[in-house]
C-alpha cells in the first residue's frame, strides 16, 4: 500500500488545525514578494540585532517584559499564559 503524499481537507479532524487552515485562506495570496536587496538587508539587519539582544542577559529581560505586556495589551488572557512553572526546579 503506498503512502498518499498529502492530505485532505476532508481528513483533517483537529480542530486547532482547522482554525490555522481556515486563517491561511481567509485572504487570498498572491505569492511571495518579490525578491529586493532592500528586504535582505532589513532582515540582515534585524536579525543581527536579536543576537545582540540575546548575548545581554538584561536587554533580553527587557524584552521578554515588553513583549508579554504588549502581548497583554492585544489579548488580556495571554498576561498570564508566560507563567510556567519553575524551568529550574530545587532538588
């Protein structure tokens, strides 16, 4: 029996699943962007400073605070959803 290389609409049951496909064809898309120079060098640029960020413990701090507050802002539910618990458990 061979293996089908891909799968149906139709034979998808998880509703998480559903709601992600749904969000990716609400609007149609006309393909990628064209390639440019220019939006190479933008993400070039931004991802050299994520490593900064990440190499310095307290801007990497600083961020994590700003993007769970911003995130709070957009959805209040998701204030409390960046507490786990302890990743470093005594013991």
């Amino acid at each position: 029996m061979q293996k089908e290389k891909f799968v149906q609409i139709g034979q998808i049951v998880s509703v998480p699943m559903l709601a992600i496909w749904a969000g990716m064809t609400a609007i149609p898309w006309q393909g990628p962007p064209p390639v440019s120079l220019r939006g190479f060098g933008h993400l070039l640029i931004h991802t050299r400073q994520i490593d900064m960020v990440m190499a310095d413990q307290n801007m990497l701090e600083h961020y994590r605070h700003k993007i769970i507050a911003d995130l709070a802002t957009i959805a209040p539910q998701a204030e409390h959803a960046h507490e786990d618990p302890d990743p470093h458990p005594a013991g």
